[in-house]
C-alpha cells in the first residue's frame, strides 16, 4: 500500500512539474526571441535594457506582421541611423538620445 501511494505521489509530482514547464515555455520562447533579437540589432547597455522591456512587455510574442507604435518605429530607424554610422559607447548615446527626442533625422 505504501509502496502504491509514494508512486502515486511521484506522478502528480511530476505531472504537477510537467505543467508548470509547459506554462514557462511560452514566456522563454519570448525571452529567447528577443535576446536573439537584440542580438541581432547589437544593442547594448540602455539600449538594450529598453529594447528588452519592450519585447518582453509585448501582448503576444511578436508576430512576423505586427504593427510598431510610432515610438517603436522610432526607435528601429534611430538604432538603423546609429549603425549606418558604425557609431559605439557615448556617441552612440548621445546620438540617439537626440534622435529619440525628435531633434534629429
């Protein structure tokens, strides 16, 4: 009878974990994406971190067609503009803390 409990146990034990990885899956796949993103971009530092929030806050992991607010097409044309460039560190920084603000391009 012991022996019949402990593995009943185990399986809801299991199961129970089972579940809860299948849950996880989709908030990783979304972390996956948008460090492979930002890899891809070259983002660092700030840029990055604001880069991540936004990814990681989307509704929905990011669907091929989805519409960009106008922020986010900001964005993506400022970190275009700063690695046509080929600009890193400070200047980097402070180029697109200028064209974020709307003062440049």
């Amino acid at each position: 009878m012991r022996i019949f409990i402990s593995a009943a146990a185990a399986t809801v034990l299991v199961l129970g974990l089972s579940a809860g990885a299948h849950a996880d899956n989709s908030q990783q796949s979304k972390m996956t994406s948008c460090n492979a993103d930002a890899k891809t971009k070259a983002l660092t530092g700030d840029d990055r971190k604001a880069f991540m929030k936004t990814c990681l806050s989307a509704g929905s992991s990011a669907p091929a067609g989805k519409t960009l607010t106008p922020q986010q097409q900001k964005m993506k044309r400022c970190n275009a503009d700063a690695k046509t460039k080929a600009l890193t560190g400070d200047d980097r920084k402070a180029f697109m803390k200028t064209c974020l603000s709307g003062s440049a391009g």
